[in-house]
C-alpha cells in the first residue's frame, strides 16, 4: 500500500518545439472516397481525414477553393493520386 497522500504533483512543463501551422487543406478522391490532407507550406502532408466531417466543414468555412492540384509543386506530395484525381482536387489556402 502507497505511504502518499492525494495526488501526485504535476511534473513541470517541457518546452518544445511546435509544428508550424497547417497552410493547405486539399479535398480530393481516393478509391471512391473523399479525403481532406492537411499540408506544411513545404507541402509536407501532417495529417489525412474523412472529408466529410464537420472539422472539414469548419476549416473551410469562408475560403475560396483553387480548382486542381495538378501543379508541379503538387507532385511530390500527391505522388499516389492520379491525374484525373489531382486535377478534380479542391486547394484551401488555410489562413496563417
């Protein structure tokens, strides 16, 4: 049986570093369904998720989409799309 009494204390905070923001958000289709990513302005993808949920919906509110990601900055990180899929893409430009 533990001698300690209530809780333990919290340890101290550990500063790190933090990821930058996300900067595009990209809708397109893959397999039949739709995906959002998530992309680093390097166009380094952090994060992929169900296009239709109601994140997506708040993350877009309000913004414009380009048409296409079938530029050569989108090479790289959409290498396993197909062109059709590319150029049928929705582009977010997320604000900073």
């Amino acid at each position: 049986m533990s001698q300690v009494y209530g809780s333990e204390a919290p340890r101290a905070h550990r500063q790190a570093e933090h990821q930058p923001p996300a900067r595009f958000l990209v809708l397109i289709e893959s397999g039949g369904v739709a995906v959002a990513r998530l992309f680093l302005e390097t166009r380094q993808q952090v994060a992929d998720f169900d296009a239709g949920t109601g994140e997506t919906a708040q993350m877009i509110a309000g913004l414009v989409a380009q048409q296409g990601a079938d530029g050569a900055e989108w090479d790289r990180a959409l290498e396993g799309h197909s062109l059709a899929e590319r150029r049928a893409a929705q582009v977010f430009v997320l604000p900073a």
